[in-house]
C-alpha cells in the first residue's frame, strides 16, 4: 500500500512501476535477503540500473541546521554575484546588440578590445554554469533538490536517508551478471567494496545525511521525502530503514545486502566503543585526537585495494604514533576502555 496521508505530493513526485514482479519462491543466499514487506512501496520507485543504500540520521537537529545553513550560504552568494554580473554586463550587451542591429561599424576595433571581449564572454560563460549550482539545490533536475526535501520534512531528529550510486555502479551491475549468484565475478567484488566502505562505521559516525554526498553517492531527494512521507502514514516504521544497502537481482528481485551493513549487534557494538573512546578523549582533554584518528581511518580504508589486514596494522601503527605525539600511552589507553576489540581500523583479533 503506497502512503495513506500526503498521498497527492507522492503521486506527484512519482510515477507508477509498471514493471511485472518477479515471484520470489525462494530465499537468496547469504549474505543477501529479502526486505520487508513494509518496504515495497519505496522498493516500487527505485532504479533497477543502481545501488540504494538506506539508514537513518540521529544528529541532533542544531546540528542539522548548522550544516545545511552551509550550503544555503553558499548558493545565495552564488546567485548574488550572478545578479551583480547581470546587472553589469546587461547594459554592455544590449549595446553591443544595438550596434550589430544598426550596421555601426564607426567603433575601431583593437586587439585590446577584442581581448576584453573575449575574456567577458569566456567569464559569463562560466557563470552560466556555476549557475546550475544554485538551480539544483533550489529545484534538482534529476532527483529532486535540498530545498524540497527539508520544505516537505523540515528537522527531525530522526531522518531517513537514500543515497543511490554514481557512475560506478555501471561496472558492478551488468545485464549478464547476477551480483546476487557469482559472487567471484569482478563486479560482485566491486559491490561488496564499494558498499561496505560506505556502510562502515568510520564513514557514517558524526556525519549527517548531507555530509554522506561524496564522488561515488548522490542523495536521492525524493526518495527520502517518500520514505518520510510513508512513516506519517504509519505504513512504515523508522527501524525499517536502518542501515542496509539494496540491489535487483534478476533471480530474487529486490535484496538486502546483510554482510557489515546492518550488522546487529557488531554495529552497536562498535558505535559504543567509538562512543566510549571520543569520551575518554574528551575527558583527557585530547578530543582533538579523536577527530584525528576519524579522519586516519577514513583516508585509509578509502585508498585503493579496500581496507586489508595488512593495512589495518599500517593504520593501528600510524594511530600509535598519533597517540605518542599527543602524549597519551596507547597500550594503557586502551587498556582502560578494555582493549581495542570493535574498534574500526585497530580490531585485529
């Protein structure tokens, strides 16, 4: 059942799928499974030719505000020096439309002046694309914008979050190939890389849904105000769109990818030690190194050939050496919070 209330904004930001479901009799392997039924709606409205990953965003709402005031900021001034560029060029090019209209050619023309020409139009062309900038955020031409998504939600503490993938997911889903089934295949390994890099707890911790933008996921707008749209409705619940990420499989039709996405218990537990170990930090008065240390495993798992055992050891070094700098004793550090077990980047057990 698509939403109960709000359904007009609904149907007006998407179309009916007419595709035919696929009868789905059995159960898709490890570590793949079906969602829940509460999720067909928003299953309805996904591109088969990407990848979805769901979660939910807890940032306090001050904090919220704080980072979308950012690109509010930005636009408007993006939009101000285009209205000051107008307003300075226009009377330059009705003056120059003139003089083309009347066959005056009384204006000698110089290199000089063939040179400034030449640079005010190469610098209004330029503007004429820093301009889809602010059209983008105001209004979106793919996916919905910014704008929409918090006009038709507001702040909440809670908020749900889609982000689909970008070019590179051509490479992972291939007509011929059943990610789902060939696990060896190149593109299988692609999608688990891609994905559990950014599910992991390193790249979500202390980020809100905005922040999660980056080279290799957009966010889908409309998507996000559908699934909020569905939870006022009461046709879906807040825990049914926690972290996981979704793929079509031509076998199975829609499916969660479970392995270190939604991770149960390993995820909380990790979030709790991150927790206790930001904590402690603060206590210290080094919550400084915290950030540091965030920003070392995210750089680190982010280069290529994916986050291996060997690379780990590198960084659980280069943490070392961090903590050493700050004059914090790294093996009683964390002899105190009970060992690095669940830690991102330092858990080598």
């Amino acid at each position: 059942m698509p939403p109960k209330s709000k359904g007009k904004a609904s149907k007006a930001l998407f179309k009916s799928s007419s595709t035919a479901k696929k009868p789905r009799s059995s159960t898709p392997p490890a570590p793949f499974s079906l969602p829940p039924p509460q999720l067909e709606p928003l299953l309805s409205q996904l591109s088969q030719k990407h990848i979805y990953i769901l979660s939910l965003d807890a940032s306090p709402q001050p904090f919220k505000k704080k980072v979308f005031a950012v690109p509010v900021l930005t636009n408007l001034a993006i939009v101000a020096l285009i209205a000051w560029r107008i307003s300075y060029t226009l009377p330059l090019y009705i003056s120059l439309a003139t003089s083309f209209a009347r066959n005056d050619t009384t204006a000698p023309l110089t290199l000089s002046s063939i040179l400034n020409r030449f640079l005010g139009f190469l610098i209004d062309y330029f503007h004429y694309f820093l301009l889809t900038w602010p059209r983008e955020f105001l209004v979106g031409t793919k996916h919905g914008s910014p704008v929409l998504w918090r006009t038709n939600i507001g702040f909440r503490n809670s908020e749900v979050i889609v982000r689909k993938s970008k070019a590179w997911d051509v490479e992972a889903i291939i007509p011929t190939v059943d990610i789902v089934l060939e696990n060896e295949e190149p593109a299988r390994k692609l999608f688990d890389e891609e994905v559990r890099r950014a599910t992991s707890v390193t790249a979500m911790h202390e980020k809100t849904g905005y922040m999660l933008l980056n080279g290799k996921w957009d966010l889908d707008w409309k998507l996000m105000i559908y699934a909020t749209e569905m939870i006022d409705a009461k046709d879906a619940v807040l825990p049914d769109f926690k972290t996981q990420a979704l793929v079509h499989s031509p076998a199975y039709g829609w499916v969660i990818w479970d392995e270190n996405v939604q991770g149960g218990n390993k995820e909380e537990e990790a979030r709790k030690k991150i927790v206790l170990f930001k904590d402690e930090l603060t206590l210290m008065g080094k919550e400084g190194l915290f950030f540091r240390w965030i920003e070392l495993v995210q750089y680190e798992s982010a280069r290529e050939g994916g986050f291996t055992a060997e690379r780990q050891q590198e960084t659980m070094k280069k943490a070392n050496e961090l903590f050493e700098r700050e004059g914090v004793d790294f093996e009683a550090f964390w002899a105190k919070l009970g060992g690095m077990q669940g830690m991102p980047g330092m858990d080598l057990a």
